[in-house]
C-alpha cells in the first residue's frame, strides 16, 4: 500500500529519524480501512515529495518521490 503525500517535509525532528504524528495516524487509517475491506496488505509506505529534486527533461518518479516503511 502507498499513503502518498504532497509535503516533502514529514519529519517531526531536523535529524529526519521520526515522522510527524499526522501522517503515521492516516497511514494507520488506511491500512484499517483495507483490512477491515478484506484485503491483504503485506507492506504499507508513506511516499513524499523528495525536495531535492530537480528536473532535466521527464520526470523520474524514483528521484521525485521519497518512500518509508
């Protein structure tokens, strides 16, 4: 499962070691909604914007989005 967001800053701390409350709660939402659907979820990912990134012709989705399990 992907959770993706619009933000590129979803970390609580400067260190980028936890994320914000917020985002772990809707991933948690989620992932109970499509359980509870009867679906199987092995692995859930919050997907975010890398803010580094800079684009040279296409977008390269690898390089543009940052993903944690």
């Amino acid at each position: 499962m992907l959770e993706v967001k619009s933000a590129a800053n979803v970390w609580e701390d400067k260190a980028k070691t936890r994320i914000e409350a917020v985002y772990l709660q809707d991933i948690a939402f989620q992932l109970y909604v499509y359980r509870k659907a009867g679906l199987e979820i092995r692995h859930a990912y919050l997907v975010f914007l890398n803010s580094d990134y800079v684009r040279h012709g296409d977008i390269a989705p690898n390089n543009f989005f940052n993903a944690k399990t």
